[in-house]
C-alpha cells in the first residue's frame, strides 16, 4: 500500500493537464460519447474519461502502467458508478477498436507526437488528443529541460493531417490553466511537507519544490503550450 508521501505527488490535481472544468466541458461535447466503448491510451487516474461515460450508457477503458493512478481512479469511478475498467498496461501495446478515445499528455507512451497519432488512427475515428507545443521560441534551457521533440502548433496540425486525421476542434490551454497546473503539481508534497517537516525526505522534497518552481517561471511559462484536438477520419 503507498504511503502518504507516495499519495501526495498528484492528490492536488483533478487531471493531469493544463485544464479548467469550462474548458474539459467543452472538449467533451466535442468528443460526443454517446454510447459503446471509450478508451483512454495513457489515462492515469482517468478523470476525463470518467466525465466521458458517467452521464451515458457508454463504457470506458483506462490503460495506464501507473499503479497509483489506476488505483485512484477505480475509486473514483467506484463511487461515482462509472462503469470503467482501468487496466495495468503500456498504452502503445493496447490493441482493439473503439467508438471514441482519448490520449491527452501522453504521446511519450508511444515514442512521440507522430508515432502516437499514427498509431491512434487504428484505434478510433474520433479522438480527444492532447499534446504540448513550442507557444514561443524555445531557449536552449527550455530545449534542454523539455527535449528537442516538440512541435511548433502548425506542425502539429500537419502531423495529424499526415496521420489521417481532421481537425474538428482546437483549443489551447491559457495562462490561467497552466499556473493552476503547475501550483496543483507542487501542492501535494507541500502539504506534506508542511505536515512532516522533519521527515528525512523533508529536505529532498524542498529542494524538488523549489527547483520545479524555478523551472517553470524562469524556463517555459508562457513558452510551453498545450494543444487539445479533436480529430475524426
């Protein structure tokens, strides 16, 4: 059983995503379950699939390899009647069809932003797709922290049009959405730390707070974006 160091790192986050409840609503309706199966390659805890089925006769799949994700969102989706399953597997090996799917923050699962597209395309012909993108020209600090694989936003669309893919809906993330990301990333363990400050892992954990904090204002606040596309076939 994890401890409560272990629950901390994401207990203050909703999703994992740069993402306000307006926003998630709207990518929603655009998405359009109605029923039959939904799938979510890479879903953590699987709150926006949870949205996704909970009001609907439709049925969700989380993959994952995030032991403590999938178990949050089983309790979730206990509690709250969802009839979602969450799995313990690499979302790239999944294989099946289905009448919807997500894959938001989770290219990385299938090696990058092409080959996760590329192999969405046989997944679903109505997908919820998230993905970062250079909003500004990167410095070499930002290259160096966030890697060399990120696509500007017009390159991203080009890609999903090279996959096979329309693009029904787009959306990025503002600023607003991704100050709230970062501080609920770091909230966790501050509350833990507050509450153990003479923990032995006390120390490690301030520094790891202060370093993420500086990283973000100092290298990619207002440089990073964040994409959410709706893509059919």
């Amino acid at each position: 059983m994890p401890d409560d160091f272990t629950l901390a790192r994401r207990s203050a986050m909703r999703w994992n995503a740069p993402l306000d409840e307006t926003h998630a609503a709207l990518l929603l309706s655009r998405l359009d379950v109605e029923g039959g199966t939904v799938v979510d390659l890479g879903a953590g805890w699987g709150e926006l699939l949870i949205r996704a089925v909970e009001t609907t006769p439709a049925r969700g799949l989380a993959v994952d390899t995030d032991e403590v994700a999938l178990d949050r969102g089983r309790r979730a989706a206990r509690d709250r009647g969802a009839r979602v399953e969450f799995v313990e597997q690499d979302a790239a090996t999944w294989q099946g069809r289905a009448d919807r799917a997500l894959c938001v923050g989770a290219s990385h699962a299938f090696g990058g932003t092409g080959q996760a597209l590329a192999a969405l395309a046989g997944v679903t012909d109505r997908l919820l797709y998230g993905d970062a993108f250079w909003a500004a020209e990167p410095t070499t600090a930002a290259v160096d922290l966030l890697g060399d694989d990120i696509l500007t936003l017009p390159a991203l669309l080009e890609t999903c049009r090279a996959t096979g893919w329309r693009v029904l809906h787009l959306s990025t993330a503002d600023q607003r959405e991704w100050d709230d990301f970062e501080s609920t990333s770091r909230a966790g363990r501050l509350e833990w730390l507050l509450a153990h400050p003479d923990d032995p892992r006390a120390a490690e954990t301030r520094e790891w707070l202060d370093t993420r904090e500086r990283e973000y204002v100092t290298t990619y606040r207002g440089v990073l974006g964040f994409a959410y596309l709706v893509l059919v076939k």
